[in-house]
C-alpha cells in the first residue's frame, strides 16, 4: 500500500469517527450542559426516551388540567430529557408533594419500571419532638402572623400520600407508588442500592428552616442508588454568598452551596441544565419584579 491511499484511509477513518463521537453527545444530554459529561454507553442511549416519546408522554390525555397548567413553567420535556430516563428505571422522587413529577417519572418508565413518590410522615399530637438539627434560614418573619377568625373553618388539605393514591387509581400509572418516610431516611430497605435515579424538585431549600438534617439524607439517596445511578435537584436560585439563609424568606438556594453539600456525601457533579435559568432575575426576592420567572437552577450528579 502506497504512502498517499494510507494517508487517504486515515482521513476517512479521522471523519467517521468525529461523527459518531458527535452523534453520541447529541443523544445523551438533552438540553444538558454536557462539560465535562462522560459519553453514555450505546445500550443506554439506544434505551434513552426520544423527544418525540417524551412529548407523546406529556401530551396525554389523561393527564390532569392541573398538571398541564404546570408544564408551561416546568417544562417536562426539557426535564424529562435531561434526566435521560429510559423504560424499566426505578426512580424515588423525593418531596413529592402532589405527585406532578412522580407521575411523569411513572409514565417515563413504563410499565417495566417503577416511580416511587417520597413524603414526610405528619406530625402527631403526642409524637416526640424531633433531633436537635438548628434550622437554617428565618421562616419569613417580615410577615404577620396570620388571624384565625373565631368562626373560620379549618381547611383540610389533601396529604402527598392521598394525592399519589389518586393518582395511581389511573391505570395508565399503575407503576407508581407512594412512601411515607423521613426526609432523613427516604428510601425503604428493600430498594436500597436499586434505584437507577433520584429527584428533589424544588424543594431541597425548604429542608433548611425545616431543620432536616440534610447530610443523612444525601447519604441515604446515595445509598439508595446503583453505581451510575443519577441523583438530580432543581431550585430556585439564590445570590453568591447567600447559602441556605434565605430558604424560608425569599425561598432560594445559592447553587454553589447545594452542590457543595451533595458532594460531600460521593456525589460527582455531571451535568447543569441550563432550561429554567432567567439570568435577568435580580434573585433578591421572593416572586421577581418586575414580574418574570425566577431563575433555576437543575443539577444532576452522579454515584460512582
């Protein structure tokens, strides 16, 4: 073989591979932030939900007018992409509250899969007052305390527990399933060490002035998971320097701060989506003015 046709070889060689290693990178991340990002395995991209799946899942119609009202601000597709969800997963959406995420997860999975929605026991009468941990940012004490009107009625609220029953009496979610835990202590023994993904939406600031102890439940979520499994928390942006001080005033967390903490526990930072960010926010309120989307911040790690 000549000097020029291996010379010729090599470049055609050179040219296919650059397309591949780019066709990998675009099926992996979505809209993620992809620096530093390992490229996935081609068994997992190949199983890795493709947009138009992800809009088939949220353009059901058996999903709930509530649930679409919500989709103009959380934008699951972007999510749900960014996430790298496949059929068969096992998820724990920790914080459920009414179930918005933990039934997208449910439906993301299939029904090989299962979508697990965590939420904190309630508080009884007589139940003992829970371990010393000193809550971390004031629970909004500009405002007045509220008056309760002698002949006003308590208002009874649905539970996360009663919402996820709810939603799971809908066939097309028969995966899903509710677990009353503490936020300590999320993940029931038996799913421990087999779940492929975890996810804290919005809520990881509100554990500060909640004083859970937040260094346990990181722990658990990493004992909860596979190795390669995901651990991904979005919340609402606070200022550099401001920690978790502002939790229960302006309802911010600064995101160097969390991923700080989440580190700690093994944790390895892989990827930042970039789809809910509002750089315009002036991030020193709690509802911005003039009035626009705050800025968030979504964050996926990875358990070695």
């Amino acid at each position: 073989m000549t000097t020029k046709s291996r010379s010729r070889i090599f470049t055609v060689f050179r040219a296919a591979l650059t397309v591949a290693t780019a066709a990998s990178f675009l099926n992996f991340g979505g809209c993620a932030n992809l620096k530093n990002e390992p490229v996935s395995s081609p068994s997992v991209a190949a199983n890795t939900l493709s947009a138009q799946r992800i809009a088939e899942i949220i353009s059901s119609p058996d999903r709930s007018a509530a649930d679409r009202s919500n989709d103009l601000r959380r934008k699951p597709d972007q999510m749900l992409l960014f996430l790298g969800i496949r059929p068969g997963m096992t998820a724990l959406d920790l914080s459920t509250g009414g179930g918005y995420t933990t039934e997208l997860l449910a439906r993301a999975v299939g029904p090989s899969g299962r979508a697990f929605g965590q939420s904190q026991p309630a508080r009884t009468a007589d139940a003992p007052p829970r371990p010393a941990v000193t809550p971390e940012g004031n629970a909004a004490p500009q405002l007045p305390a509220a008056q309760v009107l002698p002949s006003a009625q308590p208002v009874l609220r649905r539970t996360s527990a009663q919402a996820m029953a709810e939603r799971a009496s809908n066939p097309a979610v028969s995966n899903l399933f509710s677990v009353v835990r503490a936020f300590e202590d999320p993940v029931p023994p038996e799913l421990i060490g087999q779940l492929d993904l975890v996810t804290l939406m919005f809520n990881y600031h509100d554990l500060g002035h909640m004083g859970i102890d937040r260094t346990r439940m990181n722990a658990a979520a990493f004992a909860g998971l596979k190795s390669g499994g995901s651990y991904v928390i979005a919340d609402h942006a606070g200022r550099a320097g401001t920690g978790i001080s502002e939790a229960g005033t302006l309802h911010r967390i600064e995101e160097a701060f969390l991923q700080k903490e989440v580190e700690a526990a093994g944790f390895k930072l892989l990827a930042q989506g970039q789809f809910l960010r509002n750089p315009s926010d002036p991030r020193d309120k709690n509802t911005p003015e003039p009035a626009q989307p705050k800025d968030e911040f979504v964050l996926k790690f990875l358990k070695p």
